[in-house]
C-alpha cells in the first residue's frame, strides 16, 4: 500500500528530517521523495510504501502536524495503476515568458495523447538581455502506437508557432 504526502512548511526545513523519520518510524520505506523551495518557502512530496497497517500508523502520526499552523500537509492513498507503456522523451523549451504557454504546451500535449510523467518550468532573466525567460522541461510517454517522427514535426511545428525553442529526444539511460 502506498501514501502520497506533500507538504508546506512556512518557516524552515526542520520539517523535511521530521517527515522523513514519522515514514521510517512507522515502519514504511520512501518511493519518491523530492523537495524543492518555491520562493522561500520549501515544498515536500513524498511517496511512502508498507504494509496496511504501517500506512494507518503514519497518517494517523502525521495529524500531529495538523497542530502546527506552519506546516500544511495533505496526504492522499494512490491506486495501483499499471506503468504507461511507450517511449520516454525529454521536451526541453526556452522562449521569452508569457502566462499562456505552459497552458499551451500542456493543451499540445493532452490533445496528442501523450502522457505526461514529469514537468517543471522556472522563469530567470536573462543575464545578457535582462529579459525574463521561460524554461520548460517535461519528461513524456509517447504510447507505442504513436508515430513518432508525425508528434516531433507537430511539436517543433507548434513550438515554432508560438516562439518556443525546443529539444525533443528520446530519455537516454546511462
């Protein structure tokens, strides 16, 4: 059984070793777990695996965050779903920011059927411009039955269309 958990801590990352001990006290093992810090605030997501009742132990351990107004936290129990079958490409963009093209990218990408496993993006601005830019990295599942050469033309097409630089190629395992 597993236990998805992300949380929200307002004030330090103290609570990242106090997270990480409630899943290895309960006698659960960590899946995934990333953190990341969104302004200055870090952010938590963690997958936790064990037995039912080791499951029931820890979330009923981690109410005891809900006393501390710094802390948020959600947990939820995943289904056991089976993996996507295909094959995983990376799609790396960069382009001058605009609000509407993480929401264009994702409409590209859900139209074509192509599942989405990971996706980050950040804004900086450019040291030789001063410009704010916009990079976006997803890693994605194209389904076996797809054709692969049609989806990168479209995509570069599309990219091409709304000022995006890109890079599509296949996930290399070393």
């Amino acid at each position: 059984m597993r236990l998805a958990i992300t949380a929200v801590c307002r004030t330090s990352q103290k609570f990242l070793t106090d997270l990480v001990s409630a899943v290895t006290n309960c006698d659960c093992h960590i899946i995934e777990f990333r953190t990341s810090q969104l302004s200055t605030t870090p952010f938590c997501y963690v997958l936790a695996e064990g037995e039912w009742n080791h499951i029931a132990k820890l979330e009923s351990f981690l109410a005891h965050f809900d006393h501390n107004p710094d802390i948020t936290l959600h947990t939820h129990r995943p289904a056991q779903l089976a993996p996507v079958e295909g094959i995983a490409y990376v799609l790396e963009t960069l382009s001058l920011y605009r609000d509407d093209i993480l929401q264009d990218l994702f409409k590209f990408i859900e139209s074509h059927d192509v599942h989405i496993e990971e996706a980050t993006s950040f804004c900086h601005i450019s040291s030789y411009t001063s410009s704010q830019m916009l990079i976006i990295r997803m890693i994605v599942v194209i389904r076996p039955e797809t054709r692969i050469l049609s989806l990168r033309e479209e995509l570069l097409e599309f990219c091409d269309n709304i000022n995006l630089d890109a890079i599509f190629e296949p996930v290399k395992q070393h």
